[in-house]
C-alpha cells in the first residue's frame, strides 16, 4: 500500500457529512480522460471534493475508488480524501497552489462537490443511476448535475487494451475479448442517461485541442448567474495546471507507456483483432459517439 494511503480512523470528524449543497456527477465510460476531467473542473473556486465518500455510499459504491489509485498519494502535499470506503489517500489540491489569480466568485453563488463515476459501476443501467441519483437528491436535499465524458470509442477501446496490459490488476474481470461490447454499453447507458439527465458533453478530443474553451463551457453551464469572466479565467488556469501534470497534455496513456514499456506492433495487432471480431460493436459505438457529439451545446473551435 502506498504510504500515503491509509485506513480512516473511525473517529475522523464527518462535519462534511452534515454541511449539504449541490453536486457535479461527471459519468464517463472508462479510459476517457475523466480523471483529467475532474481535476480540471475542480480547479474552479466553487468546486471543491468532499473528504468523506458521501455521493459513493448513497449511491452504493463502496468498492469503487473515487480517484485512481494509481495517482492517489502520488503528490507530496495535497488534500486527504477517502478513497473508497473506509480507506483514506491524498489527491492533488489544486486550490493550494499560490499562483492561481481567479477573481473571487460573487457572495452567494453556489458551491458544488464533485465526484466522477463509470456506467460499469452501475452495469451501464442509466435506469439505476437516475433512480439512485433521484432517491440521493430526495434523501439528502442536494441536487445533483451531470457532465459527460466522450473520447472517440476506437482510442477508448485501444486505450483499455493497452492500460490492461500494463496494469495486471486493474479491470482483471475484463477479457480483452468483451472491451469493445463495454465501451460499446457505457456509451448506450451515456446516451440514455443524457435524455433522463441533460448536461453538458466534453469530448477528450476538443479538451486535448482547446481545453480552456471546453472548460468554460462547462462551467457557464453549471454556473450561468456567474459572470463569464470569472468562468473563462477558471478555465485557463484550470488548463494550465491540469495539462502540466500530464504528458502530452492531457493523455494518461504516455506516463504509463514510459513506466511499462509494451510492443507496439503486438498491440496494434490486438486492436484490429478486437475491432474485426466486433464490426458490428465497433459501429455501433461510432454511432453513438457521433450522436453524443451532436448534443453539445456549442462545438469548440480548435485553437489555431
């Protein structure tokens, strides 16, 4: 275990707990950039994590880690979160760092928790996750908006295989040969969830490409009492402080390929044996990809 991941000590003060307010959901098929996601809207001045797993436990995923554990205690300073249920780690505090310069957000406008989830961990049920979600918001009184992450379902599919072979625990219920028929379930439970629950779509591409573009976007929408200014000078730092911690800004996939080497060529091979063996998955995971790309408000333009 990472040192910097430990048991919660049963008397850890849960005053969160009891201190309500509005959510941000980010719900993302796996492999889409949902971390890079999370750290970037959570850059902005009214979104903060919650240190207790509350959203995780009402919606009963207490085996699931909120943050990959991966990266968690990776940072020598940050902020101690549970983890998943019962285990304590640190993740990046990106409200810490001291060169951020965001005008302070107006006197009552209101806050938000995040928490980002996958459509597997519900299996990809959008009928189970709105009924969750509805009887969380009853319960406890706080509403609960989505934000969804799309990547391109080809690069999703090659990026579980390679991170699968890499990582010999992580997803090791997953046969190689079932990844196309899950991207292809998470983005039907993605489409499905959006007509129960709008909110906004960030495509990996157009945040790769235009990241503070993408970012205000997301936050003029969960914010739109909040001047813009305010929503575009969050979305610049928030890139420029996400994008610095990862290689390639923004791609997960390089940092691990640096650390695990793999054969290129024997993984290219795999990919196209996946992609063969499931044309009609694969297209069907094109369609509704393109379809979740049509539903974005207003596309954002690549940067010249």
């Amino acid at each position: 275990m990472n040192e910097r991941i430990k048991p919660i000590e049963a008397n850890d003060a849960m005053a969160e707990e009891r201190r309500g307010g509005r959510w941000v959901l980010i719900m993302a098929p796996p492999r889409t950039g949902s971390t890079w996601l999370f750290d970037a809207i959570r850059c902005h001045p009214l979104v903060r994590v919650r240190r207790e797993a509350t959203l995780f436990r009402s919606l009963g995923l207490e085996k699931f880690n909120r943050y990959p554990r991966d990266l968690a205690g990776v940072a020598p300073e940050g902020m101690e979160i549970e983890l998943r249920c019962g285990v304590m780690a640190t993740i990046p505090d990106f409200h810490a760092d001291d060169t951020l310069e965001t005008p302070a957000p107006p006197t009552g406008a209101a806050a938000r928790w995040i928490e980002k989830a996958h459509p597997g961990m519900f299996d990809c049920d959008a009928g189970r996750i709105d009924e969750a979600l509805a009887r969380f918001e009853r319960e406890r009184g706080e509403p609960v908006d989505l934000v969804y992450r799309v990547r391109d379902p080809i690069e999703t599919i090659a990026s579980i295989l390679g991170y699968k072979r890499r990582s010999e625990t992580w997803y090791n219920f997953l046969p190689e040969r079932r990844i196309c028929a899950l991207v292809e379930s998470s983005l039907a439970c993605t489409m499905e969830l959006r007509e129960r629950r709008p909110g906004a779509v960030v495509d990996y591409a157009e945040h790769k490409e235009n990241g503070a573009a993408a970012l205000a976007r997301v936050f003029e929408r969960l914010w739109p009492e909040v001047d813009s200014t305010l929503h575009s000078v969050a979305a610049t730092q928030a890139d420029r402080l996400t994008s610095r911690r990862r290689p390639s800004g923004g791609s997960a996939d390089d940092f691990f390929a640096m650390r695990n080497p793999a054969s290129e060529e024997e993984e290219a091979e795999a990919l196209q044996s996946l992609l063969d063996a499931d044309r009609e998955l694969v297209d069907s995971c094109r369609e509704r990809y393109a379809s979740l790309l049509g539903a974005r408000e207003t596309p954002v333009e690549s940067t010249p």
